[in-house]
C-alpha cells in the first residue's frame, strides 16, 4: 500500500507506509565495543613518522643495534615500531616517539612535520584522539657517516 504526500512544490511523491524493522535494535555502530592494541598504534605512527622528510632513523642507538641484528635474524622482520611508544585509553592516545635527524634539516621543522602527520594517520585510522605527541631527538645523522653495513652473502 502506497500513501501520497505532497511536497513544498505542490507536488505528490509516493510514500511506502510499511516501515523497515532491524533486528537487534539501534544503531549497529553501537552495538559491541571495538579496542585496538597499543602495538597497532605504534606500528601506525612509526611509518607516518618515518615518512616525514628529514627524519633518517627511529629510535635511540641501542635500540637501533639491537634492531639492526633482529633484522638479521630470518622471520625477526623490521620493526616498524623502534622508536615509538603509545598508551591508548578508549578514546584517546599519547605518543612518545624517538627520532634521529638528518644533518642540516630544521629540527623544529620536522618535529612540527612528523607531530602533524602521526596526528593524521592515527586519528584517521583508528578514530583515536591524539592528546599529545612527545618527539626526543637522540642524534643527529651527518653526512659522513656510513649505513649499518649491508648484509654480505656467506655463500657465494
């Protein structure tokens, strides 16, 4: 059965009068609670950080040896997560990331850089509110310095 309404032009539009029942009730987004890790948090955070120009490491030198032999070790895998720590409440995040900067870039400028996009990236992905974003810089890399040493072959 269809009822006729008219509209503010004068006009009449077919109304359906049967109304759409949901099971369960209410809204599905309301329904069930979503939590999400800390390490999914970090893992988040430590590629938009690293995707801001300037920022040539993350994490303290120690962090980074031991990181550099995990990455070594077959199935350990990069971490994408040295460097930063994060505490995630319900609805909110606080971030604590350690960076290590190139030589010549405005260190302010990329700590505003990488707060901006980790703030993006979490808060689009996770829904989370950032609250705060904490940046230590432990080193500053120079141009002289070589590169952790590439893996050579045992068997050539």
């Amino acid at each position: 059965m269809t009822e006729m309404t008219t509209t503010p032009e004068g006009g009449h539009e077919p109304q359906p009068t049967h109304k759409t029942t949901r099971r369960g009730g209410g809204d599905p987004a309301t329904r069930g609670r979503t939590t999400i890790a800390d390490g999914v948090v970090e893992k988040i955070a430590g590629l938009a950080a690293r995707d801001v120009l300037g920022v040539h490491a993350m994490g303290s030198g120690l962090a980074r040896t031991f990181g550099a032999v995990r990455d070594r070790v077959p199935g350990g895998g990069k971490s994408v997560t040295r460097g930063v720590k994060a505490e995630v409440g319900e609805v909110q995040t606080a971030l604590d990331l350690e960076i290590v900067v190139d030589y010549g870039v405005a260190i302010s400028d990329v700590a505003h850089a990488v707060r901006e996009n980790v703030i993006a990236a979490v808060e689009r992905m996770t829904g989370l509110e950032v609250v705060e974003v904490n940046i230590a810089v432990s080193d500053v890399r120079l141009p002289e310095e070589e590169e952790e040493e590439p893996e050579v072959p045992r068997i050539q």
